[in-house]
C-alpha cells in the first residue's frame, strides 16, 4: 500500500511538472572576448524535459539565414571548435566555441521547441569579438580639385571598440594653423592651395592589433608659377651662358623660350634643356652658346596649362670678363679673335692676360 502511495505522489508531481510552462531561466549575458580566445555560451531551461532545446545563430539584418548548432545535446554542425556541454542536474546547455574568429561575433539564441513550428520560447545573447579597425569603402580615396576649392576629406572605420579617427600628412607637415595631427572623421580644407597637395593619412585606432591607415592623394591642379634666381645676367663676347628658370605647374605645363618674340628651338645657336624632378615641378635651361652681338637682350620663359599661362623675362647682357660657369676654361671662337681689333690699351692688355690665365689654367 505504501509502494503504491509513493508510485501516486511521484506520479502527480510529474503531471504538474509536465503542466508548467517551460521557461528560460538564464543565458549568458554580452560576451566580449578576443580573436583566438575560448567562450562559453549557457541557456538554462526550466520544466522543458519533455522539449527540444536549439542554440542558433541568428543574423538581425537577414542578410544571411540562421545558422543550428544544437539540438538536445547534440551537436549539429561538424566543428573542431563547437562543443555542447549539456547539465542534467541544471538543465542547462552550455555552447562552446574555441579559437575564436572575427566571423563569430553575432547574436546567439537558444530556442525551447514547445511543439510547433511558430511555437517556441527564445532568449538572445550577443558575442562581442574584439577587432582591429578597419577603414570604411565609403572614405575618400583621392582627389584632384582646383586651387582654391573647398574641400572636404571623409574618413569611417569600423572594429570593436569603436576607433578614434585622425588625420595627418606625409612627413608630419602642417594641415592648418601649426597643427600636424587633426583628430575627427571629417576634415574641410576652406580654400585649397597648391602647397596643400599631397599625401594625407587617414589613421583609426582602438588599441587593437596595428590601427588601419588610408592614404588620401590631394592633386591641387594650379596654373605655373615661375620663379628664377636673377633677371638680369651678364657675359662675354663669344661665350657661353645658361638661362634658367623653375616651373611649378599642375597638370604639367607646356614650356617655351622665346627672344623677341620668336620661339626658340635647339640648334647650333642655342641649346634648350627640361628636367622634371615630380608632375608638377620642372627646371628649364637654354644655354646661349657662342654669344653674339644679336643675342643679347631679352629672353622669355614661358609656362602654359589649361588654367592659365605665366611668363618671366630674363636679360643677358654684355660683360667684359668671361663669367664662370659656365665659361670655366672656354676660350673665345677664332673668328673672334680674328675680327677683333684689339687695342693693348691698360685695360685691353689687362684682359688679354686674363684670358691667358684662364686658358692655361683650366
């Protein structure tokens, strides 16, 4: 009779048990862990032995479907780093992944199956993995703007924790008002100018692994600017002498020599010379050689591209004493000498010992 009673009371505490709603007791909370670390996830199910239990992985954008790992305490998915640990006394089912990866991060659910298909009982937890930032596609890349423009550089990075954005140039030089480093996702550069143009560094950084770094070119398309040394030069009869002048252009100028209004050319009269040292600097040299009387005078150097033309005049004028360089140890031509009348007056016979110096000791 006593064996009976027992067998009655074990029988109605399963019938009320079986009666409850099951319910989801606990589940981790927020997990944030590292690439390559190990995290355990736990869902523990109160009154639901009679139900399937499901961890899965859920994507809340719906780009992707949802992924089962578990279901009972079995795995589903063949993974060398998953395991399923399941709790008898707790009721509890414990998902394990090891080396963890940047593709693990997301929401995970456990699932109480309570028959079907749209019944069930859920809970979410969300898997935080810590990531090295990155910079966004939607970032500038590069520009090519006018001088004097406004413009404006964007940079977006991703990674967790979130990463602070800055802003610097190749080799530390200034952005603006004797900064070197400007800290924010946007920087605007009010008027432009060509001294601005260059490599910018777009940096992000959450003190995990290296920061991101995006190279931002800036060409600043201006119309040349024409510097020289001396707007007057002198030299000899009979001499050589190099004319020159530096061109800052962008894009790269056409260039010419021009003496009274005629463009010059390389022949035996003159000899014209480019070296472009980047796109937008070039130096241009026209060597005078053998200066006759007609050569001297005027010469113009001129600079043009599709935002404007700029010019510099350069005279050459006579000097008495040869100028080195570029007459180091040049002689003047025979037919000079021939068709010179050279009076040794004091200051002729000075000249003439001069130049035979020069000649016998270079």
């Amino acid at each position: 009779m006593k064996n009976i009673y027992e067998v009655l009371v074990v029988l109605c505490i399963h019938i009320v048990y079986s009666q409850r709603t099951p319910m989801i007791s606990h589940i981790t909370q927020q997990r944030i862990t590292d690439i390559g670390d190990t995290t355990e996830l736990t869902c523990t199910v109160l009154y639901a032995s009679d139900f399937n239990i499901l961890w899965i992985k859920v994507d809340k954008e719906r780009s992707t479907e949802p992924v089962t790992f578990s279901s009972g305490s079995a795995l589903i998915i063949r993974d060398s780093r998953l395991s399923l640990r399941y709790d008898i006394d707790s009721n509890s089912y414990s998902l394990q992944i090891s080396n963890i990866q940047e593709t693990d991060a997301g929401f995970y659910r456990c699932d109480v199956n309570l028959g079907t298909t749209n019944n069930k009982l859920s809970a979410e937890t969300e898997l935080v993995v810590r990531r090295r930032p990155f910079i966004s596609d939607n970032s500038t890349r590069s520009l090519i703007v006018n001088e004097g423009q406004s413009v404006t550089l964007e940079c977006y990075a991703g990674g967790y924790p979130s990463p602070k954005v800055s802003w610097r140039r190749a080799n530390n030089a200034i952005l603006f008002k004797n900064i070197s480093i400007y800290r924010g996702n946007i920087l605007k550069i009010p008027s432009i100018t060509k001294e601005d143009r260059g490599t910018y560094f777009c940096v992000a950084e959450n003190g995990v692994g290296r920061g991101a770094r995006r190279n931002v070119a800036i060409e600043v398309e201006f119309a040349p600017v024409i510097t020289i040394s001396k707007r007057h030069l002198g030299q000899a009869l009979q001499y050589d002498m190099d004319l020159k002048c530096h061109v800052e252009a962008y894009p790269p100028p056409a260039i010419i020599w021009l003496n009274n209004g005629i463009q010059l050319s390389n022949n035996q009269h003159y000899k014209i010379s480019h070296f472009a040292t980047t796109d937008e600097i070039t130096d241009t040299t026209i060597r005078i050689i053998t200066i006759e009387n007609r050569q001297y005078g005027d010469y113009v150097c001129k600079a043009s591209n599709v935002l404007g033309t700029t010019e510099v005049t350069v005279t050459l004028y006579e000097t008495i004493i040869p100028v080195c360089p570029p007459a180091c140890g040049q002689l003047p031509s025979s037919s000079h000498l021939k068709n010179s009348n050279i009076n040794f007056t004091s200051s002729s016979f000075l000249i003439t010992i001069y130049l035979f110096f020069v000649y016998f000791n270079f």
